[in-house]
C-alpha cells in the first residue's frame, strides 16, 4: 500500500496527565480505513494529532509525503480533509451556504465554491437539501454534509471521526456506502466503535485499546488470528449420548441444545447434522454462529467491545 497518510509513535499526554495516546503508528493509503475501539481508547486523540489540529506530545505524522508537524505542516494539512465528531456548521444558514462558507475560508473563490458545493452536495445525495437549513436537517443528512464540507478543498486524505454514531441503522448503512464510493478514489480514515461496521466496511481496521492499537489488518485476516472457532448451534431434542462429527469438536451437551465449535462450519454443518439425526436427535432449529472484530476484540483484550448489542 502506497500510504498518503502515516503515523509513527505518536503519543499524547494531557496537561492533567492522562495519557491518551501511548505510541500509535498506522498507515492509510487509498481505501477504507477504519479505528475501531470503545470509546475513550484513544481514536479521537489519534485523528487531530495526524490532522494538525492537536500538537503531538512525541512522535511523526506524514501527510501527502509533508510531515504534518514540520515546516511544510500546511502543505500537509492542505491535502486533508478532516470532520470533527460534531462538525460546526451555522443552523440559520442553508446546506448550500454553509458549503459555500467553507470553502470561502479556504481560500477558494466564491464562484467556484458555490460551483464545487454543489457539485459535492449531489456526490453526497443531499442535492435535495441545498436550501434547507442546516437546523432542519436529520441527522444522518448533517453528516453527509460534514462529508461534503471536508471534501471542499478536495483533498487526497478524508479523516472522519465517527461519521455513523447516533444514526438509525438505514442511516448508518447509506453513510457506509458513501465512505466505500469515496474510498475508490482516495484514501478515508474513519472512527467507530461499532465492530460490525468496521467487519463489513472496512478495507483494514486498527484496533484500538486504552490508547494503543492492539491489532491491525483486513477484518477477515484478523477474525482468522485471533478470533475463536465457529459454533454450530442446534436446537431441539437430543439423545443420550452426543454423537462425534468429522471436525468439530463437542462444546455442549444438554437434552435441549448442542453445542459444537470448528474452524470450519461449512464443512462440519452436513456431517454434524447427519450425525445428530443417526444419533436420534430431533432438530428444531441449527444455527452457525460465526466469530467477527467483536469476539476478536475480546479475545484480544478479554473486555466486551461497546455497541456490540446496539451494532448494526
Ligand atoms: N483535552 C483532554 N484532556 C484530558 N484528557 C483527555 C482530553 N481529551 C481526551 N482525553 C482523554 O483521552 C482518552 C482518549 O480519548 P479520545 O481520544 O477522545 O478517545 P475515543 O475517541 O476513542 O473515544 C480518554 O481517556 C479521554 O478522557
Ligand atoms: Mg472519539
């Protein structure tokens, strides 16, 4: 990966002391990349410091080949495009004139800024939403905005903290599609603490915990290492003496329910449910439950993830 983005060893400690950050490296080149951890584990803390907009306690940011942190900071932070959890706009101003006014403050002229706000409010889907103002918007529309406003100066690196939080699931899942469009063409960062989402989304997930990343890599590799065998679950009536499956391995036994874990589900699925019927077991209902990030992160950290029941 050609990396356009790239942290090494950054750390942030708080004047209060609180050491927010303690020795985080990444790389983000073109595509979806996304800092999956519950909250307070340092993502936040880790976007402004790449971003520009919070001075590293130690440690390196490159941005755009231009150390972030260097004498060529600007030419650095000029090439991404960063929305805060909560980005500000003005309520009583349109979407349109909001658009507009960032792009005014980023030195593009009027006529193109009202040109390239336009242009990216029909990329987002809020073309409809132009002359609304920002006050009336839901808040799944608000955040395509905040997108639309990083994207304003065009950058090659979109850093977005935590897009998706607080949207419905219907919201959440037309975001996500709108970051997988926008990754085709350049490198986005995103923050979540959701493990589903980063699962199906993303291209390589960072993992975060208590300020340092603890894993990293594309979702599926990461289930593969660290994440614990599939379940076969089945339900119904079961006879006296379990009976044993060509790989799998018996985890649970009782006359309601069987539990058996493989690294293999679809291979050990027929085999098990001959041998549950030759056995005499009368099925009601066989689930496969597979492992994803939130059973990797609790392998990893043996803490339950945040919104793993509220995940979409
Ligand atoms: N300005 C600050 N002063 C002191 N501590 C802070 C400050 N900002 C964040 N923290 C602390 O740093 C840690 C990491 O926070 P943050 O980067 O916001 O995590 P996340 O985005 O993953 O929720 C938390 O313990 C948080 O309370
Ligand atoms: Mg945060």
């Amino acid at each position: 990966m050609d990396a356009v983005l790239a942290a090494r060893g950054l750390r942030k400690v708080f004047p209060d002391g609180t050491v927010a950050v303690d020795g985080v490296s990444f790389e983000a080149g073109r595509g979806l990349t996304v800092f999956m951890g519950p909250n307070g584990s340092g993502k936040t803390t880790t976007m402004r410091m790449s971003v520009g907009a919070l001075r590293p306690t130690a440690g390196e940011v490159e941005a755009c080949g231009h150390r972030v942190w260097g004498p060529e900071g600007w030419r650095a932070r000029a090439c991404m495009g960063y929305s805060p959890q909560d980005a500000p706009f003005r309520d009583r101003l349109t979407a349109l004139e909001n658009l507009v006014w960032y792009g005014l403050v980023r030195g593009i002229p009027l006529g193109e800024a009202r040109r390239r706000a336009r242009g990216l409010l029909e990329l987002v889907g809020l073309e409809g939403g132009a002359s609304k103002k920002v006050a009336e918007l839901s808040g799944g529309m608000r955040r395509r905005l905040a997108i639309a406003a990083s994207l304003m100066g065009d950058p090659e690196v979109l850093v977005l903290d935590e897009p998706t939080s607080g949207l419905d699931p219907g919201a959440r899942l037309h975001l996500w599609r709108l970051l997988r469009r926008l990754a085709g063409e350049r490198a986005v960062v995103v923050s979540t603490h959701i493990p589903a989402e980063a699962e199906e989304h993303a291209d390589r997930v960072y993992i975060f915990h208590r300020g340092r990343v603890i894993a990293e890599g594309p979702p599926a590799s990461l289930i593969e290492r660290h994440a614990p065998r599939a379940r076969i679950v089945a339900e119904g009536s079961m006879p006296e003496r379990p009976p044993s499956v060509a790989g799998a391995v018996l985890v649970e036994w009782n006359p309601g329910r069987a539990v058996y874990a493989t690294s293999d589900p679809d291979g050990a699925l027929p085999a098990l449910v001959e041998g549950l019927l030759a056995a005499g077991a009368r099925l009601e209902r066989v689930e496969v439950r597979r492992p994803g990030l939130a059973e990797v992160y609790l392998a990893l950290t043996g803490e339950a993830p945040a919104g793993v029941s509220g995940g979409g």
